[in-house]
C-alpha cells in the first residue's frame, strides 16, 4: 500500500498495532487522511475482513466523506461490510439486533428533543407545574443523568436538592413512559447499548467478537455514556485506534470531556501516543499566534503545530467604534480586497461567537449587494410549525405511524394526557398493533374512563375521515380543511410569545401548504435533451393518494438538499459561529466581536471557565489558511443600551511579532506607500471589469 504521500508521523499511525493508539491530530493535520488510510491499511495489508472494522464519529457529513475516501483506497469489492457511521447510528442498529433484550418490539420510534420536551410539558402541567423553561431544565438534567449512564432510581438516591429529586422521579415516568410507546429518545441510542454490554456478558462477547478493530474520529468530544460504550465493545483485545484534539474540544455544554482522550492512558496502560504537528493549512505566522494562544490552557500532551507555506502576513487588529461600524468596515474591506487579489467571495469567512452577531453583519452584506451563506442556520423543516404539519400529512398517508402519532395527537390540546398514551401504548404492544388502529377496539374500553376514551376517539374518527378524502381524490382539500377544523392557526398565535412570531409561523405552514400545491399541479419543463412519448396518458387525477405522497417526499428531499447547502461551491462569503466553522477552512478570515464579555463569553468569565473559550478562540484562528483579521468595538448595544467594551483577552494572549494593532503598531512611509498603489490599482482594476 502506497503510502508516501504521508510524512513520518502520519505513515507511523497508519502501520501501528499491537496495542492502542491516541493520535493526537493539531488543527489541519491531515487527520482524516490518517484514519481513513489506517482502515484501507487494516484491510488491504494487515488482512483484516471488512465487516470486522467500526469507524464512529460525530457527523454524517463526516462518516460519508470517509466511507468514500476509504473505498477510493480499495479494490472494488475490498471494503464490503465496513461499518463506517455515528456514535447514534451505531446504537440504532445496535438497539434493532438487541430488541429482546431490550425489551422492545420492532418499529420503535426515535424521539427527538422537541418531542421529549412536549412529553415532559405535558407531564409537569398534570402535576400543576405548566412552566415550559422548567420543563426545559428538566429535559437538560435528564440528558445529562443519561450522558453519565445514570437511571432513574441512582439518580434519585444521588439527588442534592429538591429539583433534583423532583427532575429524578420525572426521569422515571419519562423512560416508564417510553417504553409503554416503544419509543427512545437520541441519548438512549448510547445509554441502552451500553446498560446492556455492561450487564449482559453473552452479548458483551458476542459484540466484542464481532469488532475486531474500533476507530473513533473527535474523540475529545465524547461524553461518559460514548466512553463507556467504546471501553465495553473493545474489551480485552484492546484493538483501537483514537483521533482528536484536545484543543479543538468545544463542546462540553452538550457533555463533551476532553478528558478522554487522557483516561485512555489509565484504562489501557499499553496505549500508544502520535502527535500530529505538521499543519497543511495555514502559514507559520498564524500556527505560531495559535499555538500561544493555547498555550495559555493546561495540556497533558503538549503540541506545536508548524508548516512548510512560509510566515505569511500578519494577524491584523482592528479596533471599530461600534458593532454598525465593525459590519460596514469588515465588509468594505472584502471587497476591497476581493478587487486588489482577484479572488472569490467564497474565499471569505466572517465567525462570531453568537447568531445574533450575525444580524448587523447582514444587513451590510445585504447593503452592498454581496452574497453570503450562514452555517448551522435553521433548516425550514426543522422548524416546530412545520414538523407538526408534516407530523399530520405522514399520518394520513401511514396509519401505522406511531412517531407522527405522538408527535401531533395533543397538537393542538386535546386533553389527551400523559397517562392515556401509556395505557394505550402498553394495550398497543399487547396487541403488537399500531396505536391507531386500536383506538376503536373494544379491549381499550376496559382500560381507560369514558372521557379518555372519548377524545382518543374523536382524534381517531378525524384522522380516518381525512385519509378516506385522500382515497377518494381529495387529497389537497382535505389537508387544508384538517388544519382549519383542528384550529391550528390559532393555536400558533396562542403559542407564540409576540404577534409577528404567531404570523411568521403561520406564514411558514401556508408556505408549505403552497409549495404542496404546486407540486401537485406542477407541470414538468422539457429541455431540448428530453425525448418526448407519443401517446403518453395524462396523469390520473383519482390517483390522489400517490400524487400527495410523491409531493410530501419530495418537500422532504428538498430539506434534505437544503441542508446540504453549506457542502456547496457557489460563490458567496460564508457566514459562521466559531461552533459552526469546526473543520472547516478558508483562505481569508475574520473574527469579529473580540471583547471580553463575548469571547470569552460572559457566562464563562462568571463560571471560571475561560478553557473552552479560548479552545473556541484557537478554532476561530485556525480557520485561516492566509490572513486572519480580528476585530472589537469600543462600545456596543446590550439589551437596548450603549456599553463600553475592551478587547479581548485572547488578542492580548497573540504574540506581538505576528499582530498588527491598527493605530497601535507604528507603520513606515513605505508601506503608507505600498498601500495607497495598491489601493489605486485595485480601483483601476476595478474600471476595466
């Protein structure tokens, strides 16, 4: 296997075994050249079969691109049955071969945290307590007991207060609840695999037989319930390979600990450490800036990151009066230094700290009529509004639905509660039916009042009546009056915190409606490369069912090209919170808002804990292949009122030698010079585009 494209570290990483390996992989380092390699290598060199390697890591954007580099690795046919996917979609497909053990039955729903929020909203409003942020404290200390594999009953006896005790016995109706309805939530795709390894040593072998090699990519941002689950497929084989970057862990307020990657030297006292510093991004100037920057943090595994492209430019500091001030000069500036260099809009990123960063950042780009894209912004179907429409059309289409069920059956309120769904839900198991369709049998009379059985009853009837409209051709009208009947309109005006908030989503749910409509009765183009059939039939308008579903799956497909949005090349600036930008790169960066207060965070500097925001600093700066540009106000508006500010404490932390302050660092006669022609000549060739 050809591997002299890698340096010395890289090639000692993909050819070790024997015992663990941590690669240690600094920013730009070509880590997933490594894994990826290391996996062909396992396969092509070392004879391992294919189908005994797993690959996890935290993206399916990720998973995909190293499947794909993988096979390009590979003869044709080599990787078959290679398990390259996410830490969840690992345990999704560990949970459908473990059902019995489980304890569940096939079809079970996955549900998110929209929906387990609802759940947990209803449950607290039975008891007396309706206030939806506390049911939002409740799910956030749940999700936690279940990162540290803590159930229900531990969580109790280990409770230090009084929400303790009380979020600890909801847990316990909660997870009651979800197994009554064969349903999990995201966090029980890593708790229940590994409750079970850990208690069951038949599967236990059984699993760790049919691993023979374990790869995890971003180890530094699994929490406890992933380490366990790793330590328990490994086993005494001790076959594992381990990449991350304990400086680029940004993610602890959703359970990372970096502190993984160093309890793997106590669990495996065999493990191997490579540390990966050669940099293929960025030039020195900006490596040696970062590498101070972090240096600031405490390390277990010291790293310098370095690179063959030169000291590059320095790291310039600008300082602006205010945040309206900062958006036209960042702005200003890349275009005018898209004229001087000839470059793209794509070249050019602009990070922040928080999305509301974003708004002023906007409307200058908006103003000067210079394209951009935003990451991680909020998908249209993602949108609550907008999962409850679709909620109700999967419904229609599918009776045997029991995620849609659950999701929209007290959507608008219906006084269907909690625990109505938990005897229908366990009568539903018996029986091995779909929720729906047990609602008219006569067994469920026996189990619930004559109330409960009522308003399940009525929500049936609905249901049934509309999917009847949609056999009979009336697909789109029955949709629209569904949503009039159930008062849906008005229920998000009662819902909303402000009036345009209620119209924004209604808006949003007319859109959808609009955008069925007219894939129902869009007419399809034909280009010059089509070839058109004589004597086609026109389309059977009573086959209206098919035509819905063929219009619903194609909403969906477009969410999912949506969201691949931020893997295009179109050229425009991209738009990104530092969370946004990990893993990704660009020739020319800026990082705006550098004051205390918003990075490092103000919650950080009360809490004691500057580590992860100066780790999120170094990510901004390592963003940057060329020139980075960082930038502060002098006094910025905060909840309506003018506030003085001060630079950063992470700009004071760059070296001098590599920065230049703008009205700070003293500046020659010649590159005055220097930058008046290059002014000139980029106005110049301005005139002649």
């Amino acid at each position: 296997m050809d591997l002299s494209q890698l340096n010395p570290r890289q090639r000692e990483a993909v050819k070790h075994s024997g015992s663990p390996l941590l690669v240690l992989a600094g920013a730009g380092s070509g880590k997933t050249s490594v894994i990826t390699r290391k996996m062909a290598y396992l396969i092509q060199v070392l004879q391992y079969p294919a189908n005994k390697i797993y690959a996890v890591t935290f993206t399916n954007k990720a998973a995909r691109e190293m499947k794909e580099r993988v096979d390009g690795l590979l003869d044709k046919g080599q990787g078959r049955g290679l398990s390259v996917g996410t830490f969840h979609s690992f345990g999704l497909n560990f949970i459908k071969r473990e059902l019995t053990a489980l304890g569940m039955k096939r079809g079970f729903s996955i549900l998110d945290s929209d929906d387990i929020l609802s759940i947990l909203t209803d449950m607290m409003s039975a008891s007396g307590e309706a206030d939806k942020e506390r049911a939002k404290i409740a799910q956030h200390r749940i999700s936690e007991w279940k990162n540290d594999l803590r159930k229900p009953s531990e969580a109790l006896s280990h409770a230090e207060s009084e929400d303790d005790a009380a979020f600890a016995a909801l847990y316990e109706k909660l997870q009651r609840y979800l197994k009554a309805c064969n349903c999990v939530d995201f966090d029980d795709l890593i708790a229940l695999p590994t409750w079970l390894l850990e208690s069951n040593e038949t599967i236990r072998t059984r699993w760790q037989n049919k691993i023979r090699h374990l790869l995890v990519d971003e180890y530094q941002d699994t929490n406890g319930a992933q380490y366990r689950l790793v330590k328990q497929l490994v086993g005494p084989r001790e076959a594992l390979t381990v990449v991350g970057d304990d400086d680029q862990s940004i993610y602890a307020w959703r359970g990372a600990r970096p502190e993984n990657l160093f309890e793997l030297g106590r669990d495996y006292p065999s493990l191997k450490v490579i540390k990966l510093e050669q940099n293929y991004r960025s030039t020195n100037g900006i490596l040696k800036s970062a590498n101070q920057l972090i240096s600031n943090n405490p390390h277990e595994h010291e790293k310098t990151l370095w690179s063959d492209k030169g000291e590059g430019e320095d790291i310039q500091i600008l300082a602006c009066a205010n945040e309206e001030a900062e958006a036209e000069r960042v702005v200003g500036a890349i275009i005018d230094h898209r004229l001087r260099n000839n470059s793209h809009y794509r070249d050019y990123a602009v990070l922040y700290r928080s999305n509301h960063q974003a708004r002023q950042l906007e409307l200058s780009l908006q103003r000067f009529k210079v394209p951009y894209k935003m990451t991680g912004g909020t998908s249209f179907f993602s949108r609550s509004e907008i999962r409850d429409a679709m909620g109700y059309l999967r419904l229609l289409l599918n009776p045997d639905d029991d995620n849609a069920l659950l999701r929209i059956i007290n959507t608008p309120r219906r006084g269907i509660g909690i625990s109505t769904l938990e005897r229908l839900g366990e009568y539903a198991r018996e029986r091995d039916k779909p929720m729906l369709g047990c609602m008219d049998e006569l067994g469920l009379a026996q189990q619930l009042n004559e109330a409960q059985l009522q308003r399940l009853q009525t929500f049936s009837e609905m249901i049934w009546e509309k999917r009847q409209a949609l056999d009979e051709g009336n697909g789109l009208r029955a949709i629209m009056e569904l949503f009039v009947e159930i008062g849906y309109e008005d229920w998000l005006r009662a819902e909303s915190n402000t009036e345009a908030q209620g119209e924004r989503r209604i808006a949003n749910l007319q859109f959808l409606i609009d955008a069925l409509r007219k894939d129902l009765h869009h007419e399809p183009e034909i280009d010059d490369e089509m070839v058109e059939l004589e004597g086609q039939e026109e389309p059977d308008e009573a086959a209206d069912e098919s035509a819905v579903e063929a219009a619903i799956r194609k909403l969906v497909l477009r969410d999912l090209l949506e969201r691949q949005e931020e893997e295009d090349d179109s050229d425009r600036v991209q738009l990104a919170t530092l969370h946004a930008a990990k893993g990704l790169e660009f020739p020319y960066v800026t990082l705006i808002g550098c004051e205390e207060n918003i990075l490092p965070h103000r919650a950080s500097i009360e809490n004691d804990s500057i580590e992860e925001e100066r780790r999120l600093a170094y990510v901004g700066v390592t963003r940057a292949m060329r020139e980075l540009t960082l930038t502060y106000c002098n006094s910025r508006r905060m909840g309506g009122e003018k506030v003085e500010t001060s630079p950063s404490r992470f700009i004071e932390e760059l070296p001098e030698a590599h920065v230049f302050w703008e009205g700070r660092t003293p500046i020659t006669e010649e590159q005055k010079k220097e930058k008046g022609q290059s002014v000139l000549a980029s106005l110049f060739a301005s005139f002649e585009d």
